[in-house]
C-alpha cells in the first residue's frame, strides 16, 4: 500500500520540462499566456520613494500598451519567489507605470523593501473591483482615509483633483498617527490646488502646524451644499471605517452614499481560498470597494 | 465479449475476493483507486484504528464498512502541495498541469460525492478563475459509489453522527458503479454500462440494485437560509448566547476542518531548501477557519478572535452564506466533525441551536421580512 504517496503527485514532478512547454521555465515571466491564474508576471521597479520610516512608493514599469492600467482600489498578488506572495493595493497607475504603497510589516513586504531600482516584483493581478471614476462625475466626492487607506485612494484623489470640473466638489480628509507618519506629502500640497485637503494626526509634535484628533474630528467641518449630490469614500483600519462612516451618517449622509474599501488576508485574490470571506461575500472577487450599507451588514 | 447489460436489474454482479482482485487489476491499467484502508493502531485512541484513504491495489487493503476520519476530498485537494518550482533559471509549474495520466477512481458514499460538488462550487466556479491544479485531478476522476444501504446510517458506531438524509444529500449521482461490502468479496452495480469491459470472467450477475438511506440516526433540523438571513437581520442569530458556550468548549484546533468532506481553504507559502537556497517552492496547505491565525493580515489585524465567533462563522457558511451564493447547502452531513472533534462538539447539534433561535425569530416577525 502506497498510502503516503496519496499527495505526492509523482517523482517526475519536477523533472525537466520540455522545448515547448507553456510553464515559461528559464524565463523570467514564469507562466505567462499559460492560463495558469496563480502564475506571475516581472516588472522592474523603476523608482522607490521613501514616504515615512516605514512606508515607501515603488514605482513599475508598466507595459501600458498589451494592457490597460488598473484602477484606484484594486490590488495585486506581489510575489518574491522563495519569500512569498501578498496581497498589495495600487496607489496610483498610467499608461506605463503601476505605483505601490507598501508599508513594511511582512516578511513579503520586507523582503521588497530590500529591492533597489532594477530589480523585479513579481505580480498577478489586478483584482477586486476598485473605484470606477465614472461613479463620482458630476458630483461632490469627499474622501477619507485613514493612514495606509490613502493609498488605496491616492490615484483616485489625483485624476480628479487635477481635472477642475469633473466633481463639483473634492474634499480630501486624511489622519495620520503621528506627523512622521503622513504620506504623500508633495501630493497633498499639489491637491490643494483642486481639492479641500485637510490633514490631521492622532499625537502632534512641537513642529506640526495642522490639526491633532482622530479622523471623525473633521467631519463636521466639512459643507455639504449639495446632499443630494454627494459621494463619501472612507478608506482605512477597521476602527477608523467603521467610526468614520458613523460620523457622517451623524451628518445626516444616507448609507448609500457612502462607499469603503475592505481588506482581508489573502492567499489567492480569486475566490478560492478563503480567507477574505465575509458572510457570503468574498473581498477579492466582490470588493474590496463595497457599498457602506453592505459592508455594515456583512459582520465577521 | 461480455454482453452489454440492458435494464437496471441486469446490472448486478456478485464478486468473490478472488474475482474483485482480478477487477482491481484491470482497474489499475487505467486507473489510480482511492478508497477508505484502515490504519491499524493509529486511531484516537490506544489501541484504536484509523479509517482513511490511501491509495490501493488489492481487496483486502480496503476498508468497506466504516466511516473513514479523513474525507476524499485530500484526493482532488491534496493537504500540501506545489503550486510551483522555484530554480535559479525560472520558475516551472508541476507536471501534473501538463500531463494527462491515469484516471482517480474515488471510491466514497453518496454524501462524499455531494461534498466534491461543494468543491468544484469553489475551485471551479466561484469567480471568473479555475482552479487550475483542482481541475487537472478533477478531469480524471472517476466515482465508485460505497452503498450505504437505507439503514447504512446507523449500521455501526462510525455511522451514528451521520445526518445526510437531513441535509438532502443521502442520495447521489454522477458515478459509474456502486459498490456493497460482502462476507466473501462484493456486491457490484454498473451504472456506466462501459465498466463492464472491466469486469473479470467469472462475475455472478445478481439482481443487486443499489440502495439510499432513507432516515438518519438523529435527525436534524436544518433551517431555511431565507428565514436565517432574516434572523441575521433582525440580530437575533448572530447575538445568540449558544454562540458563546463555543467560545470555552472548542480549542481551535481544527479537526473539525481537515475533516471536512467541503472545507477547502489553504494558504499559501514558500520554501527554500535547505541543501540549496537558490531553490525552492510555493506551496498551499490546508489551512481553516477555527484555527488562529486564519485571518491574520501583516500589521496586526484580526477577525472573529473568540472561538464561539468562528463556530459562528463556520455555521453560517456551512448551512446559510454557501447556500445563498451556490443554491445549496455546502454541509452535507457526514458527520466526520462531530466524529473528529476532541472535545465532543456536534455540529449537528449546533444547526439544531440554530434553527430554535430562527424559529424563535419567525413566531415573532411573523412573515413581513420588514416587520422588525
């Protein structure tokens, strides 16, 4: 009886593949074409910007012309072989490029931050739905995000921010924990220019000229002219979501209107392995975007 | 030539041993078999035997009459594998994605077949995507139904938790013969009439039909997932109290998972090996929702932390979130849970809990979906 064998699909497992195999072995685009969804793709990193101590931009190169660039809020599967694959969000993309805005906190995440430009990440993707422009056109958009959540946010934030017209109205609250934590501090300024920025950290220091409170603290700053027109995007930690939407259902901003993004652990990003599952929903398939009054429902 | 067999009476055939090692044989030109083999002394408890499955090659080395631990599933769902080979000069899927091979005959009772539909619902439909490794097994699988017989259920110890006529999953289709546990050999039907070319010489017809349960041991009560999601709704499911007697009585190991015949979340991680660290593998294993760290992201967050919490969230997936995306109800109750878990948890008893907390909803809504 063979019985320990069951899982061992057979000695010739890793043997030697033929000429004209479609696994892309020897190459360093391993599977591509091949239809296999977990096989990944190499972009070389362009540039890296350091954000904080311990966030940083990495910046691809994006074939723009085979495909078409994500959207703000999907996210890709990065890999580094013999490290391991995680789940990462876009912060921004065009036609030849692919921004990330990864925080270091993982054994995947630490092992890019040791890449320099040059090197290679390794990606599948994009997944999840992310945020469609076309939503928010002609309307008041307000977003909020909560530290690493104004990645997931930063493209969406400069498309319309640059383009005067597109919303009526941008208003821009991000929180931080402290001022060594802000992000994107060139963007923020550059926003100011189409957009109502308003930057807030739990714990300032003697330097920081800005206002100190959690998040919801500047809610009630914000003007609504337009209720029936407008749209609320709360991206962040758990906590800072779910007290956040409150504070602008306090506004008297029907659920509805409000849209956040969800992250979970993942090991796939297609609905196979489990873990993001909330209720019948799965986070990489049917998110991360999801609408305030289905996220509220869909308890863990 | 043997004739072909016509009608459902002439599909019956008694084999002796000797005669059902010959059938295994000509089997195994074609075929890998997977049945339940009994593992002697590596049960629960001292002195105590393990059912489950393994490759086999004669009659004897199968075990017709219990209940295995384990589920087929590890058949089609290894408990580890590779997804892929990592060299210095690239990266190379398995070969399992690109030959063929032999065929999977899968030998298994009715609710173990509903449970691999369970798992094509998630490896081959749920999102755009395919489970490309799931898939390759999937193609060569070839059903050999275990008869349970309409008191199968509670024929022996190993049978007393099962609770498939409850779940709607007692009977079954989709296989090519089924097969009953004789004194001397075995009991065969031939539902794909193309397997008779297997069959050896001195097969017996019989007027052998196979038969389905037709009562459980302990019935349950499984509750409408419409009426669940109402109580969901109105917040009298998920903030029922039986909830927290989960939180001190499961330990979190997970038996009640890698049992399952439908469980099939993994994660994935990659190796090095240690005799050349330029080399490696990304591998997935079984990974499940009682267990810590299940839900783990890097930076520290994390879901459903008491254990009365993933109960909840297996419950719901098992009998009510499943049901509400595929149509069925992913539990298919074999009761390998109940069987397997150390501190004598009943699911089934839980799905009972569940639906006295949902009846209880419905006498007080009444039936205005909206009326609280």
């Amino acid at each position: 009886m063979t019985h320990v064998d069951l899982w061992n699909d057979s000695p010739a497992s890793s043997r030697e593949c033929a000429e004209d195999c479609r696994c892309g072995h020897g190459s360093e685009e391993p599977g591509r074409g091949s239809g296999n969804p977990y096989a990944f793709r190499s972009l070389r990193i362009r540039d890296i910007r350091v954000q904080t101590e311990q966030d940083a931009t990495f910046r691809l190169e994006w074939p723009g012309d085979e495909v078409p660039p994500p959207r703000s809020g999907q996210f890709f599967q990065v890999s580094l072989p013999r490290i391991g694959e995680a789940p990462l969000s876009v912060s921004d993309a065009g036609r030849d490029f692919l921004e990330m805005t990864i925080r270091r906190v993982g054994r995947v995440t630490e092992g890019i931050f040791a890449c320099r430009p040059g090197d290679a990440l390794f990606l599948r993707g994009p997944y999840g739905n992310g945020f469609d422009p076309r939503d928010f056109r002609g309307r008041h958009l307000v977003v909020a995000a909560g530290g690493t959540g104004l990645a997931p946010v930063k493209g969406l934030i400069s498309h319309f921010a640059s383009r005067a017209g597109e919303v009526t109205r941008l208003d821009v609250l991000a929180g931080f924990k402290t001022p060594g934590d802000v992000l994107f501090r060139e963007e923020l300024e550059v926003w100011k220019k189409g957009a109502a920025v308003r930057v807030t950290v739990d714990r300032g220091t003697t330097d920081w000229t800005g206002p100190v409170g959690v998040i919801t603290t500047l809610v009630p700053e914000l003007a609504f002219p337009d209720p029936e027109n407008l749209t609320v995007v709360v991206v962040g930690p758990p906590l800072m979501m779910k007290f956040t939407v409150l504070a602008f259902l306090d506004r008297g901003v029907p659920l509805g209107r409000i849209r956040v993004s969800l992250e979970r652990r993942m090991s796939c990003g297609i609905g196979k392995c489990g873990h993001c599952k909330i209720m019948d929903r799965y986070v990489c398939l049917d998110g991360p975007v999801f609408g305030a009054a289905e996220a509220l429902a869909l308890e863990d | 030539m043997r004739p072909m067999p016509g009608n459902a009476a002439e599909r019956g055939y008694a084999l002796s041993e000797v005669s059902c090692d010959a059938l295994l044989r000509e089997f195994r030109k074609d075929f890998r078999i997977f049945a339940p083999v009994r593992l002697e002394g590596r049960g629960r408890f001292s002195d105590t035997d393990m059912v489950r499955y393994g490759e086999i090659r004669n009659f004897r080395e199968m075990e017709l009459r219990e209940k295995s631990l384990f589920s087929p599933k590890e058949v089609l769902f290894p408990p580890s594998e590779t997804l892929f080979h990592f060299a210095e000069t690239g990266v190379r899927e398995p070969s399992l994605l690109r030959e063929d091979g032999k065929g999977l005959l899968v030998l298994l009772r009715a609710c173990d077949i509903a449970g691999v539909d369970r798992l094509d619902a998630i490896f081959l439909g749920n999102g755009p995507e395919k489970d490309p490794y799931y898939e390759a097994r999937r193609k060569r699988v070839v059903f050999a139904l275990i008869e349970c017989g309409p008191l199968g259920a509670s024929r022996s110890g190993s049978f007393g938790s099962c609770f498939c006529v409850s779940m709607g999953t007692n009977r079954a289709s989709g296989y090519a013969l089924v097969l009953r546990p004789e004194d001397d050999g075995l009991s065969l039907f031939l539902e794909d009439p193309a397997f008779a070319a297997y069959l050896p010489p001195d097969a017996v017809r019989t007027s052998y039909a196979p038969s389905f349960p037709l009562e459980d041991p302990f019935p349950v009560r499984v509750p409408d997932p419409g009426d669940m999601s109402r109580a969901v709704r109105e917040e009298s499911l998920f903030s029922a109290a039986f909830w927290k007697d989960y939180d001190s009585r499961c330990i979190a190991c997970g038996r009640c998972n890698t049992v399952c015949p439908t469980c099939s979340c993994f994660t994935t991680y990659d190796v090095t090996y240690e005799e050349n660290a330029s080399a490696g593998e990304r591998r997935r294993v079984w990974a499940g929702c009682h267990v810590d760290r299940f839900t783990d992201m890097a930076g520290g967050h994390r879901f459903r932390e008491k254990y009365g919490a993933r109960m909840r969230f297996k419950t719901m997936h098992k009998i009510h979130d499943f049901h509400l995306r595929f149509g069925r109800h992913m539990c298919v109750g074999c009761g390998r849970c109940d069987d397997a878990c150390p501190e004598y948890i009943s699911f089934a008893a839980c799905i009972d809990r569940v639906s006295r907390v949902v009846d209880a909803a419905a006498s007080t809504g009444g039936d205005d979906h909206d009326a609280r």
